[in-house]
C-alpha cells in the first residue's frame, strides 16, 4: 500500500520527534456478507477497508492516530503532530526497515473473493433447507455468509517490516419456532481461518439442524428454576463462560493498573488444581489463530492456568513495558481504526480425565448449560453473567426437560475453585469478541466441566 | 477526492455500468479521545476517517458495497462490485430511491465549543477532581469529542450535507476498604460543551459505589421496580427493535399485525424524533436523503406507526427511518432519537406508588446477543439498586438479575417519570455508534419482573 520509504520516513519522524517505539499498521480488508432471509437472497454488503494507524510509545505513554488519507503529507504530519505531544528527547539517526517473513500455519485454498456469488448462496440454501425440514414449527430461518481478506502491513522502529494474509470465512444460521405467541431461536455460528473450503469441511448441514432443533425445544420449555446448584457446563460453546469470566481478567490491559483482580497474582493458587488455562494463537487455522498478531511478534502458546495456579498473562507491547514482562503475541485490533490491545486468540480448558456420562451421573439436582449466549464479565470485580441459549435440568443423574431464559451470575474469583470435574473431551466454539480494541474473532474450548455451586437466574 | 468529486465519479461509473438509481452516502467521522489520569498524565487518540456507501439498483434489485480507498480505483472496485452482487438478489427486493421535492427542517447540533483544545482535558480534569473523594477513587476519566459529516446524493439529484457533534464522558468511581471493592461506571453525553452536570454525575457515581459496599443480595422472586432514568433508556433499546420495518416486514416482531391495538401500558407514549432538539443524532434527512419527522410509535399504549425506509414502507407509503449506523454497515428501518414521553410524576412518588421493591440504578448486558434476545423479547441482566420498603429507599442490593419478557414488560410499565434522560450511546468503532439510535426515557415503574438473587 506504501513504499517502504515512506514507512521508513514516519517512523523515522516519531522517533525523532521524540518517541522511543514508533510503528505504523497498514490495512487493506476486502469483506463480504450475504443474508438469505426465508429462502431469499435478502442483502449482500460488500467492501473495503483501507487505511493506516501511527502509534508512538514514550516509556509507558501511548499515542494513538488514524486515517485512510494516505497522502505522504497527511501521514508525516499525523507522525509529527503525534509526537510533539508525547514531549520526549529527539534520535537523530534515521530508521532503515527489513522485511521479515512469517511462518503460514493458516493456510486457505479457496479465497472467497475468487469465487462466484452463487456458488456461496448454494451453501446457504442448503443450510436453509435442512434448518426449514427439521420442524413444522420453524417458521423462519437467517443464513448469513460472511467472509475477509484481510491483508496487514506492520512497520516498526525496531527495524522490521512484517506482512501477513488471514482469510476467513464464517456462516451464521438463525432458526426462529413459534407458535404464533411467543418465538424462540436457536443460533449457530461455525467458521475457520481459511477459504471457501472450509463449507465443504463442515457439516453444515448437521449445524443447521442443531440450529433448529435448539429453536423448537426451547419453544416447549418450561421457565428454568432460580437458586444455587450444580451446572454442567458443556464442552464447546460452554468456553463462553471462561473467556469472558476469567480470560479477560488476565489480558495485560485488566491487570497493569494494580487494580485487576489477577494483578501481581502470578504464582498464587486462583482456581481448583483441576483446571488448566491456555491461551494458544498457533492452532493451525483455528478461528482465533495468528501467524502474527496487530504488533508484528509472533503468536504463541501461553499457559495462563497450571494446576489452578496463576502462570503468565497475555501480554500487548504496552503491556510488555508497564509490567515488565515480554509479550505473548497477544497485540490484537479489530483494524487500523483501533490502537491494539492485549485480547485472546484461541483460549481453552485443558482436557481433564471425566467421561461426560461421568459428569452428568455425579449430579443429583441441577442445570446443564448446553449453549450459553452473550454475557458480561467486571476484570475488577470478576463479577459475571451470562445467558444460557439452550439448557436442561439434570435429575437423578439424567438429563431431562428442557428450561429457558436460564442466566448464570457470580463471582468468578469464587467459582473458579467450584470447578471439580473436568471432562476429557476438547470442542470449540467460534465467537467475536468486543473489547477495547474492536472485534475480533476468537476460539473458545473447553471440555465439559462441572462447577458444583452456582448461582441460576430463572422466572420459577 | 472530496464529495463532489465522488458524486461526479459514481454518476459517471453508475451510469456506465446501467444501473436504473443509486444513492450515495458518505461519512466523515473525526475523533478526539482524551484519558486523563489522577497523576495527571495525559493520553490522546486521534482520527479522521471517510467513507461511501454506495447503494445500486438495477431491474429491481439493489446491493450495498462501501469503500474507505475514496479514489477512482476504490470507486471502480466497489460499482462493479454492486453490479456482480445485484445480479444475485431477488428481482422486486429493492426499496426506490427517494425522488426528492420534499422540504428539510433545520437542525443545529453542532457546538464549535466541543472542538476547542483546551474542552476535553478541562472537562476530565474536573471529573478526576470530584470523583477522587475519600474511600473512593477515579484513576482515569476519558472525554471523547465526536464530529461526523453525513454527505448524502442519488440518481434523483437529491443533494445533501449535515454536520453535528457530540462529546461522551465515561469514567469509574472504585470505593474501596480492605475488605472489599465496589464500583460504578459512569456514562454521560451530550451535544453542547455546557450540557455536562458535573458535579451531579461525580455524585451519583461516588454515592453509588459507596452505597454498594453495604450491599445485600435480594430474595429471588417478582418484584415491582422503578427503573432509573440513567438506565431505563436500556429498557427502551432492548424494545425498540419490535418497531422496526425490517422486523415487521419479515413477520418477526410479534406485533407485526397489531397496529392500532394495545401492545403497552397506558402511561406509555414512544416517539421517534430525528429533528429532537439536543438529540444526539438529529439529523433533517436520513441515510437515504428522505427528510425526517417525528413519529408516534405508541400513543398511550396503542400501537399507531411502524419506522420505516424506502424498501419497508413501500406498502405503507412511509419512509424517513432508513439509517447507517457507518459506512461499513448495512441500511437499516430504525429509529433515530427515540424515548418515552415523560409524564408528571417524579422519582420518589413512583417509588411511593410502587411501595415495597427496588429501585434499579444499574444494569448491564442491556444489549442485544448478550442479556437480551431480539427475537423472543427475552432479557436477563445483572442488575444493583436500592431496597424499597413503603415507599422509601432504605439499604441497596447487588449480584441478582432481573429477567422477563419485553412484550410482557411493555404492558406491565405501570406509570412514567417526569425527567428524561438517554442513555450513552454503545461505540465500538470510535464515533460510530455500535447500535441504531439513541435511546432515552424518564423513570418507569414496571411490575411483574423476576428477579433472581438469594
């Protein structure tokens, strides 16, 4: 998008305006969405982001700027005006940049943009088809295709040029039951890093009945019950609750004020021995995966949890300088428009040594929280609330009727310890992730796991 | 390449290419985000971003493509793109392009005041200063100035420009002894550099946060609460998806055929109104250049109007609701300045009316895909407040949530306050709101809600 004498000129104008780290993130994303709405090609929004963000470090100061005014004049400007406010000691010598190669574990055969609209739409329709034929009682049905290229250019001033390609490609199916009362819905959304290819890897057609069947049962549930009990978390999108209740709280960002609730506990026993942590950007093609991150260092495997014992944050280039520790590849942003951040790739629960009959037998009365929607998470507090999509209540051992409108809530510095069975079973679930730095998409997984006192938040 | 030069250069490529009508609209999005520290250190974020939105129809089917490279390459790439993509739609799906001859009303939301340097430090300053008190503290408040240009042309010669601006406030107040830590998150907003009531939110956040390090959790069952004005406007986010044509016309919302029925309680009035004065987003046309008016969704819970744009309110004749939240995101049928009409009664006499239950000063996961599903109506959110008991605020409540249905709640809003207010608006993408509109009400009673705790 530049010449590389022109990223060597506005790092070399924020150094010598006084920054000690300059960097400039380039970005030219070509996206697109298509919605079948009921069977009908109902919208498709195409595009392209195109633009560059400059960002200067003094010590621990940060200076963020952004544009898609990419006129040499605009740029060195928006470097020199930058740097005058950060007030440092100018360098007098220049910045010479190298490119640097990064290793592709994501590799894509087919990129989206070369193929046809309708070869697309007929992976919608199919998915539509199988969604609309599990049940009389599903009356609507939202396939959305969406896809990225996105192409990123890193300049820094430790002298390196690094660029990446990520494809991606995602489906979202939405089924709604009614019964001319009151809808339901039950909602997936599977994608990979990689191409086109990834609809032929996929069982797409098995996801859409998932879709429905979810849709249909809560549509004959009763409302789930209120109190303190057992919850069967289960594995795949179950991850939801960890990533937003306990990943957050240990991405550098929530922890380098003193505040965080994880803050200066590396070493300390935060969780049951039971559980692991990682957080790992290297699974090939994985939904959250990097070859590099937002920053220009390579992602990586980092082991947050071991033994229920606090190891090692994730860590952003700012967040390397104000706690001292090295970062982890963890400097994601949504695009130029953000500064990047500390957030997570792919983080999951490591296996345990539990059969998922196993689990489920050990509970008398309880919740099994088959999908869990949305919620939010206090890094300070560690306060928590999710909603649970679909859910059963166990008895005896078994699972049995189907409940809705469940919520989940608590402390997560408290349930961590609750968490006493960890199943063997590794599944993923893929999900965008809103934070300080935009959205990003991230891998959740987890086994199942079983947490033996939490609160439920139903209408009964 | 300015907007005129973008005009020129799509109606030449449009033309080109056959398309039958287009609309273009352009936005520019500046930005200042401050964050001063208590030590008094200084951060800055800056941006200035523009982009198109190009909408094309041809032989009845019409797809949007945006594009933020604003020269003849990127304009090429996205017509043809437009092209490729119409061929691909259904024949008959796409809304007309507005004809023109309609009269704009004058709408000045823009303060050269917020644009002053020296507005936003000044502004966090003296926030960092009211909200440091005693066991509680602010390590950083943040003022963000947002100015947006919405530039707006189609192939009927509609020609049109609109400027405005907005600054947001979002700071936390931590009250902390050794035992434990409580916090409140503050969010204000406003469209004028004199519409901040400093010293009233530096208050609401530190009281609040010290009032919860006392906090119990309530017995779980159904419960009448006032919902605060600060956050009943969530509550108005949450339902306001019901009203719009794009739901209605696809038979989701569950009030698609219940126009000039009850859907609501009586005390209840929801306006729309783009030309609001004050209002955040007011704006005398929409994303489609059709000029705006204000609409009278419910009157006293009655069901009177739907919000639509050119493609949902073909049957109705209506239009004027079709908006962008950026560029980069799809034309929808939503609402602009949106809120409960107040009505005479002031907080302590709702809490007088409703007796014993909880008065709700906090709410989170309002949004949709987190506490709230769009669909069923279903909501589940955490939620702090206040114990009522006769009438009378004694001792506060945290860690329980608040659930129902929002087209059960709607009937249930029992009586209105007398002060609106909105509600901060969602922003991910620095001066482009994550959510359509802007949402406001004064305090409602509402019965019937669930509430889990103890």
């Amino acid at each position: 998008m530049l010449p590389h004498s022109l990223l060597e000129e506005i790092i070399t104008v924020g150094i010598s305006g006084g920054a000690d780290y300059a960097e400039v993130f380039l970005e030219d994303n070509v996206k697109k969405q298509i919605a079948l709405d009921n069977g009908a090609v109902e919208s498709i929004l195409s595009g392209q982001d195109y633009g560059c963000g400059i960002r200067l470090f003094l010590g621990t100061s940060s200076i963020y700027t952004f544009t898609n005014d990419l006129s040499r004049n605009n740029l060195l400007q928006l470097a020199q005006e930058s740097a005058s406010q950060l007030q440092g000691t100018a360098a007098t010598s220049g910045v010479s940049l190298y490119e640097s190669v990064s290793v592709n574990r994501n590799p894509y055969l087919w990129v989206p943009s070369s193929v046809g609209n309708s070869k697309k739409i007929g992976y919608l329709e199919t998915i539509h088809k199988s969604a609309k034929a599990y049940s009389p009682e599903i009356k609507h049905v939202s396939v959305r295709h969406w896809e990225m290229d996105r192409k990123r250019t890193i300049a820094t001033s430790d002298g390196l040029i690094h660029s990446d390609r990520s494809v991606y490609t995602r489906f979202f199916v939405k089924t709604m039951a009614s019964n001319g009362v009151e809808n339901q819905t039950g909602f997936l959304r599977p994608g990979a890093l990689k191409g086109m290819e990834f609809y032929e890897e996929y069982d797409i057609e098995g996801c859409a009945r998932e879709a429905a069947k979810s849709a249909v049962t809560l549509l004959h549930a009763g409302p789930a019950p209120t109190g303190v009990m057992p919850v069967v978390l289960a594995n795949g999108n179950g991850a939801v609750f960890v990533h937003e209740a306990i990943g957050h709280s240990l991405e550098s960002t929530a922890v380098e004020s003193g505040n965080g609730a994880y803050s200066g506990k590396i070493g300390s026993q935060i969780a049951n021995s039971c559980f692991n942590l990682v957080d790992d950007g290297t699974i090939p093609n994985g939904w959250g995966s990097l070859n590099i991150d937002d920053e220009g260092i390579a992602a990586t495997r980092n082991v947050l949890i071991k033994d229920g014992i606090l190891t090692g944050y994730m860590v952003d280039r700012l967040g390397s300088r104000r706690l001292g520790l090295p970062p982890t590849g963890a400097g994601r942003r949504q695009s130029y428009r953000f500064a990047p951040t500390s957030r997570m790739t792919n983080t999951m629960v490591v296996p345990g040594q539990y059969e998922d009959e196993e689990i489920i037998r050990s509970v008398d009365y309880g919740l099994f929280a088959k999908e869990i929607g949305g919620g939010t998470a206090n890094v300070v507090t560690t306060d928590y609330n999710f909603n649970v999509l679909e859910a059963y209540m166990i008895r005896n051992g078994q699972i049995c009727e189907p409940v809705r409108a469940a919520c989940i809530t608590g402390r997560a510095s408290e349930t961590l310890f609750e968490i006493d069975m960890v199943g063997k079973h590794l599944a993923f679930g893929q999900g965008m992730c809103g934070a300080a730095s935009g959205s990003l998409p991230v891998d959740n997984g987890q086994p199942m796991l079983r947490i033996g006192k939490m609160t439920v938040g139903g209408r009964k | 390449m300015n907007f005129r030069e973008c005009r020129e250069t799509v109606t030449e490529l449009a033309q080109a290419q056959g398309f039958d009508g287009w609309e273009l609209e352009c936005l520019t999005n500046e930005s200042v985000l401050t964050g001063l520290g208590k030590d008094g250190k200084l951060s800055r974020t800056t941006s200035r971003v523009k982009g198109a939105a190009f909408r094309g129809i041809k032989a009845g089917r019409s797809a949007e493509v945006f594009t933020e490279r604003l020269d003849r390459q990127g304009l090429e790439r996205m017509i043809l793109t437009a092209l490729d993509d119409t061929a691909s739609l259904q024949p008959g799906s796409a809304g007309p392009v507005y004809a023109g001859g309609g009269s704009y009303e004058t709408v000045n939301n823009y303060d050269p005041a917020l644009d002053e340097e020296s507005f936003a430090p000044e502004l966090a300053r003296n926030i960092v200063q009211k909200a440091n008190r005693g066991i509680v503290f602010c390590d950083e408040a943040q003022v963000s100035v947002y100015s947006r240009t919405r530039q707006v042309a189609n192939s009927a010669g509609v020609e049109l420009e609109h400027r405005y601006n907005y600054a947001t406030v979002l700071f936390t107040a931590t009250a902390r002894t050794p035992e434990k830590m409580r916090e409140k998150m503050m969010f204000a907003s406003a469209n004028r550099a004199d519409g901040f009531d400093v010293d009233g939110i530096c208050e609401a956040a530190v009281s609040t946060a010290k009032d919860l390090l006392e906090a119990e959790t309530p017995e779980s069952g159904t419960y009448s609460i006032v919902f605060r004005n600060d956050i009943a406007g969530d509550l108005v986010a949450g339902f306001s998806i019901f009203f719009s044509g794009s739901q209605v016309s696809k038979g989701i919302s569950l009030v698609s055929d219940k126009q000039g029925s009850r859907v609501a309680g009586q005390a209840v009035t929801l306006i729309d109104d783009p030309l609001l004065k004050n209002g955040l987003f007011s704006c005398p046309f929409d994303s489609q250049g059709v000029p705006t008016k204000s609409k009278t969704i419910l009157e006293n819970g009655v069901l009177k109007e739907f919000l639509h744009n050119t493609a949902t309110g073909q049957a109705a004749g209506d239009a004027g609701s079709g908006w962008r939240i950026n560029y980069d995101e799809p034309l929808e049928a939503a609402p602009c300045n949106i809120y409960v009409k107040p009505g005479t009664a002031n907080d302590a006499a709702l809490c007088a009316q409703m007796g014993d239950g909880i008065y709700l000063t906090s709410l989170t996961a309002t949004f949709h895909g987190a506490g709230v599903n769009a669909v069923s109506g279903d909501f589940s959110m955490p939620a702090k407040g206040y114990r009522v008991k006769a009438g009378k605020l004694c001792g506060t409540y945290e860690l329980f949530t608040i659930s129902g249905n929002y087209y059960e709640l709607l009937n249930n809003i029992r009586a209105v306050g007398d002060q609106l207010a909105f509600v901060n608006p969602y922003m991910i993408i620095p001066g482009a709101p994550a959510e359509y509109g802007n949402y406001g009400s004064p305090s409602l009673l509402i019965d019937g809600i669930s509430v889990s705790g103890r």
